[in-house]
C-alpha cells in the first residue's frame, strides 16, 4: 500500500512544547493551572449570579455556608496540599526529560510505513487478496499516516478514560463499603454536601493520591501513552473533576462534554446527598460501572425518592406528636437538656488547645456521631 507521511498539526518537532519548561514538568503543572482557572470561572459565576446562569445552579448560594461542613479557606489549603503531593508523585514516576526527547523524535515516517504493513498484511487475511487490494485502494495513502496520528492516540485516550473510570470507581466504593476507610479518609470528601468547583480536590491526602494520583499514573501507564499525551490526559481529567463539582447542570449546548460523558455535575451532585451516598460511585467520565454493578441514581429518580422520604417522616413525625403527651413531651425536653449540659462539662473537662486542635484539624473526624451522620449509617 502506497503511504503518504505527513505531521500533524499539533505535533511540535521541538524537544518540549514550551521553550521554557520540559514536557515532563509542563505535565504536572499544567493540570494545577487548570485546575484554578476553571475554579475562578465557576466562583465568578456563583458571586455574580447571573440569571442566565442561574436557572441551571444546582444548590441556592445559602447552601454552601448552612450545609457544608469544612470552611472554604480549609478546602483550599487541602487542595493545594494535595497538589504538592501530587507533582512529587508525577516526578517520581514519570517519564525523564531524555525519554520525553526519544519519543519526540522517534522515526514517525518508519513507524507509518511499519503499520501500514501490519494493515495490509491484517486486510488481506480477513477480506483476501483481490479484495484487500480494492478496499486499500478506496480507502488511498493517507490511511496509515491518519491511524497513526490521530486513531491509535484516540484509542488510547479512550482506553485511559476506562481505566481511569475503573480505577476510581473501585477504590471510590471501597472507601465507603468499609466504614474504617470512610470515617478515617473518604468522609473528608464528603463535608462538602453542596459541591462548589475548587473543593473538587479536597480529600484526605492519603486518599487524593491513591485515588486521584495514582488512578492518573495507572491510566497513563496502562494506555502505553508519551510524556505529550499525558498532558493532555491529566489536565483534561482535571477540567472534568473540576465541572462534575462545579454545581451547574448546564444542557449540551453549553456545555458539550455532556454528549460524550454522561457523568456530570448533576450525575454526581446525587453522591454528595445524605440518601445519596451508596450511589453513583463513578467518576469522573462514564458510568456504566453503576450500570453494571446497581448503583446508579438518575438525578430524577434521587429527586423522587427525595420526596418519598420526605413525606414518610412527616407523617411520622404528624403520628408521634399526636401520641405524646404533653407531660412526656415536657420530659423529654429536660432530658434532651440535661444530656446537653453534661456534654457541656464533659468538654469543660478538657484543656483548650486539645480542643482547638481537634476542632481546628481538618484530616480528623471527631467521633462515631459525626461519621454516621456523614454516611447516613443507622446503628
């Protein structure tokens, strides 16, 4: 088969993409820098509340004050402790400058005609000789070189995003099948029960690079990918971390990443919901791990099952006042103030930089009460 070597438009045949940073190190920050330009984006949105925009915010702006557990100033330290680790991790196992410079300038024109053969070799065992010959033909020159360039690294995109998926949602749901790693790393995640876009990151930091590190190195590792490719991985992973917590369910003509992935803000708003928490465990691209495993909500069904309860614990509510006395009523009320006294001394007990320390440190759950009311675990 005749072949036609040409480079792409995107391939920069220098030895890093910028002049002033390597391939290696432009991967690492590159994600970081997105990371902050599409918080700001989405802080811009919340602070100027634009009706346009407005219609397609998830949680009212009072919300994020009245629900969420963990300051802003807390999430963005632990978010930018999380970076830190994050490119000592990527430093570690990434690729070398001289490695970087290889696959830049690898043989690309011998390796387009080595593949071409592979596919006429590949055509003619499948469709036979005479018409391998005219399928080859039809299809002309451009072929190999179009596979090469833009098939093969669409394929390992594609790949990478799977792996990436799998990675996640398995770790993701085994940190809250088992309560130790719940109540100890992953219910950090969960104090923000109205997402907001710069907290996208804001985990424990042993659970950030298991989870988000170290799901990125696998994924790039399993996908065979160069050092070039994996900026585009990382930061694009980044991007769409940092939208599915942006807090807008914005339709496909805004935001067109929803016709290719059906995990969104809306998707995975469902999770960060007290009776949402045993769903929707993938992230951050498809879905079909919920799929296959039975535990995706659709936000309209979670919405429906939202109001259910709601009712349920009215009536409940409606049929117990209607079954206590007043006396017992009032008994009740001194009790509930007796326990909140002697909880009172109990902390009194204790010195006051033991407690600023334990209400001050954002890695710690204090106790068993805050755990289940995080995981919505009934004992």
């Amino acid at each position: 088969m005749p072949v036609h070597f040409q480079h792409p438009a995107y391939y920069v045949a220098k030895p890093s993409v910028l002049p002033f940073v390597a391939d290696k190190y432009l991967s690492l920050a590159l994600p970081i820098i997105a990371y902050w330009a599409v918080s700001a984006w989405f802080m811009f949105l919340d602070a100027m509340q634009f009706p346009f925009f407005e219609k397609y915010r998830l949680h009212e702006s009072s919300e994020v004050t009245k629900r969420n557990r963990v300051s802003a100033s807390k999430v963005a330290t632990m978010v930018v402790l999380q970076q830190l680790i994050q490119t000592g991790f990527g430093l570690f196992i990434l690729e070398d400058e001289a490695t970087s410079r290889a696959q830049v300038f690898d043989d690309h024109e011998g390796n387009v005609h080595r593949l071409a053969e592979k596919v006429v070799r590949m055509t003619a065992s499948v469709l036979g000789g005479p018409r391998a010959v005219r399928m080859l033909t039809a299809i002309g020159p451009l072929f190999a070189n179009w596979l090469y360039w833009w098939g093969i690294p669409a394929l390992q995109l594609f790949w990478a995003f799977l792996v990436m998926d799998a990675w996640e949602y398995t770790l993701h749901r085994a940190f809250h099948e088992s309560r130790w790693l719940y109540n100890n790393f992953h219910s950090h995640h969960h104090r923000l029960y109205v997402p907001y876009a710069f907290g996208a990151l804001y985990n424990h930091p042993i659970e950030g690079l298991l989870l988000d590190s170290a799901g990125a190195g696998v994924a790039h590792a399993a996908s065979f990918m160069t050092v070039r490719q994996g900026i585009v991985l990382f930061t694009f992973s980044t991007i769409k971390t940092v939208c599915d917590h942006g807090g807008y369910a914005f339709p496909p003509w805004l935001d067109p990443l929803h016709l290719i992935f059906p995990n969104t803000a809306e998707y995975h708003d469902v999770h960060h919901q007290m009776q949402g928490l045993r769903y929707n465990y993938s992230q951050p691209f498809f879905v079909h791990f919920d799929v296959l495993f039975g535990t995706r909500m659709s936000a309209e069904k979670f919405a429906k099952m939202r109001e259910v309860n709601k009712r349920y614990k009215e009536s409940n509510k409606t049929s117990a006042t209607d079954d206590i006395s007043p006396t017992a009523s009032a008994t009740a009320i001194d009790q509930k103030a007796a326990n909140g006294t002697a909880k009172r001394r109990g902390q009194s007990d204790r010195s006051a930089s033991a407690l600023a320390k334990e209400q001050s440190d954002p890695t710690v759950v204090r106790d068993g009460d805050d755990y289940r009311a995080k995981a919505g675990v009934r004992i």
